[in-house]
C-alpha cells in the first residue's frame, strides 16, 4: 500500500497530538486496529432505548403516553444544551445568539406541533383509567422544564405574580424559591396544602434548582442577551427570537397542555383532577399566571393580553 502525502501528514499530526499528551501513538493505532465498526443500533443504544418503555398497566395507549413524555424530555436536554453553551459563550455577538436561540425555539416548535399526538392520540376511557395507577407522579415534575425556565430568565420573574413586585433581581434565589409560581400549581384545590406531587419534587429538585438558580444570575438568556452591543441588542432579529423563546416556553407549550386537559379531563360542569391534584385550570393558562421571561421586549398592552392571540387562534379552528 502506497503511503500518500495525506496519510503521512495525517500520521504526523497523530505523532504530535499523542506525544502532547505523552502518550504513545503506536498503542493507539493497535487499540484502532482491534476495535469493531461501529453500528448504527449500537451507536444509538436502540436495544436499550426500546427497553425503556415500562408501563404500569395493560392498556396500549400507556405506551403513546410514554414515549411521548421521553420524547419531550430528550428534547428540552436539546434545548439545555443551547442555554449552556450560550451562558458559557465569553464573547457574545449577535449571530451566534441569533443561531441559538433559533435552535431553541426550533426544538419547541416541533413539540407544540407534535402535541396532537396527546390531544387526539390516545383513547379518552382507556387515559382515564391508566392514569390512576401512575398516582401521584406528573408532568409537573419535569425539572428539565424548570430548569428551562431558570435558563431563560431573571428568577425573579419566575416570582407568583401576587408576590413579584415585592422582590428585585438581587433579592437571594432561596428566598424567590419559596414564592416561586408554580407551587401554586401543585396544591390542593380545598385545603390549599402542598401535594404529594410536589412535596416529593422539592425533596428530590429544591437544592439544584437554587443552585441553578445562583448558576445563571449571569448566564441566563437574558443576562447573555445584555452582553450583546447596543447596536446589537436593537437588532430586531435579535429581539424576535427572545420573544418567540417567551411566547413557546410560557404560552405556545402550556396552552398545548391545557388543550390535552380539556381533552381528557373536563367533563360537563365539573372537571377530574389531573394525576398528581395539580390545579390546571388555574395553573396552566399564561393569562393567570402572566408569566413573562422578557417583560422589557413587550408594550402595556402586549403584557396585558398575554396568551389571549393563542385562544383567538384556536376559537377559529
């Protein structure tokens, strides 16, 4: 076999990187020469993968319900990882920021519209049963989407809205913890005590969140939106892509949710109480909760109409 120029530059270049780490190259190419291909199931994990569905009931819709939740989950670690390497990123400049967040949205947009498969995918009698054996488990307990939102914003505007005004940016992430939204979402509708639903998430997620919390003062989309120029920070481009961050994690994606519920769980005048006693009605509208990530971005009137376009559009459907 002929040694070629670029085999022989490639070799060189191998030499310097294994010697640079003081290593010897001659026991990397062995290792090289006994190793398998890789294939496209291993490289994937596929076997493991498709082991990961473990329903607790017989019904085949449980297994819809299932995957989709892992498919959900696999894309907010998507959307993390852009959060991450935006916070990191030293030296911010529009189209980096630009590229990221679209990747975001991008990962958000194929969620909302994918979320038919919970809306019309699943038969209604056999939801209503299954989901009583997985008691008192939720969607509510996704810290990836938590973590999201920690991502996203000043922690103070993750605050209840009855609580935000008597708290500044500054103010200790342990002490906004506490007043923090939904929480009310995870209460019982009578007595107003913490569900189990939520008392086993806070067990489970309350140190990380506040370490997340402290983690991202300075490195969340916000913060890294304000390390951008001036010229840059008026770039409409710019200001589009946080507005639909906004819009997809507080209005687009919840409202999908309170679309499924309806589906589900209302019934005539009086609604069934989601799996985990999680208040909806009250929790999942953005209208109620006027969460907002970009406050700045938005008129008087663009806040005070909050999640009201979504409803119009579905009043036409």
């Amino acid at each position: 076999m002929e040694i070629t120029p670029e085999i022989k530059q490639r070799i060189e270049l191998l030499y310097e990187k294994y010697g640079a780490l003081g290593q010897d190259l001659l026991s990397y190419l062995d290792g090289l020469l006994h190793a398998d291909v890789t294939t496209y199931w291993d490289y994937i994990e596929l076997e493991t993968l498709l082991s990961l569905q473990k329903p607790k009931t017989k019904f085949p819709d449980e297994m819809v319900f299932i995957m989709y939740h892992q498919i959900t989950e696999l894309y907010f670690k998507l959307a993390l990882l852009e959060f991450e390497q935006i916070g990191n990123k030293e030296s911010m400049d529009a189209n980096f920021f630009i590229e990221r967040v679209t990747r975001i949205n991008r990962y958000f947009d194929a969620l909302i519209d994918s979320f038919i498969i919970m809306i019309d995918g699943m038969d209604r009698n056999q939801f209503l049963k299954f989901r009583m054996s997985l008691l008192p488990a939720s969607g509510f307990q996704s810290a990836q989407y938590r973590e999201i939102e920690i991502y996203s914003t000043d922690f103070v505007n993750l605050v209840s809205k009855e609580k935000r005004e008597k708290h500044k940016v500054s103010d200790s992430i342990v002490s906004m913890f506490e007043h923090i939204y939904w929480k009310a979402g995870a209460t019982e509708v009578e007595t107003g005590k913490k569900t189990l639903t939520l008392i086993q998430f806070e067990e489970k997620y309350k140190a990380s969140f506040i370490a997340l919390g402290e983690k991202c003062r300075s490195k969340n989309l916000w913060q890294s939106y304000l390390r951008l120029s001036k010229e840059e920070q008026a770039n409409a481009e710019v200001k589009a892509v946080l507005r639909m961050n906004d819009t997809n994690v507080n209005v687009n994606w919840p409202l999908a949710h309170y679309k499924s519920a309806v589906r589900y769980l209302a019934k005539d005048t009086s609604d069934i109480a989601a799996t985990g006693g999680t208040n909806w009605q009250k929790y999942l509208p953005p209208r109620f909760q006027k969460r907002i990530f970009y406050p700045e971005l938005l008129s008087n009137e663009e806040i005070e109409n909050w999640g009201k376009g979504w409803v119009e559009e579905m009043l036409k459907k």
